[in-house]
C-alpha cells in the first residue's frame, strides 16, 4: 500500500502514527481490500460504523480510535501475509 502513514513502537510498545498527514482512507480502503468491511472495522475497534465513515471522507480519528484502527490495519495485514505464505509457500516482506 502506498500512503503516507509512518508508524513506528514506542518504548511502552504503542503503535504511534509519526506522521500527523497519515491517510485514513488509505488504511480503511486497505482494509476494505483485504475483506474487513467497514461494519466489522467500526465493531473491532469499538467505534460507531457512521465514524469510521467520517474519517474515510477527511476527518481525524483522535489518538486511542487512531491507534486502535492501525493496530487492526497491522493485524489484517500479518494476517493476510501468513495466509499468502500458507497457501503460496512465498515469504512477504512487508513494505511497512
């Protein structure tokens, strides 16, 4: 995925965006193009469905919703590799 989300760990092992420009309708395409619909994202990181539509058109998560949507945008993509790894027997480096 090309966007300008750079997230790095800090010490106490947080996810946290470096840049203040990260683009959410990038993450929540992606999510959408690995099967996670925008119903399921707003219930696993308990967020109501008509938000997480507000940050795809433009608006900006505060820091723990954000947070929580690049924790799972991390997770469905590890998960998505392991399974392309299963099933095609082809390590992925990752591009984040």
């Amino acid at each position: 995925m090309n966007c300008s989300c750079t997230i790095y760990r800090q010490s106490s092992g947080w996810l946290i965006p470096r840049d203040p420009d990260t683009d959410w309708f990038a993450i929540i395409a992606d999510l959408e193009r690995m099967g996670v619909c925008n119903s399921e994202a707003a219930a696993r990181i308990n967020v109501p469905r008509e938000t997480l539509r507000r940050w795809k058109e433009g608006s900006k998560p505060n820091f723990d919703d954000g947070k929580a949507l690049l924790t799972l945008w991390l997770a469905v993509r590890k998960e998505a590799q392991l399974r392309h790894q299963f099933i095609f027997g082809v390590r992925i480096t990752p591009a984040v």
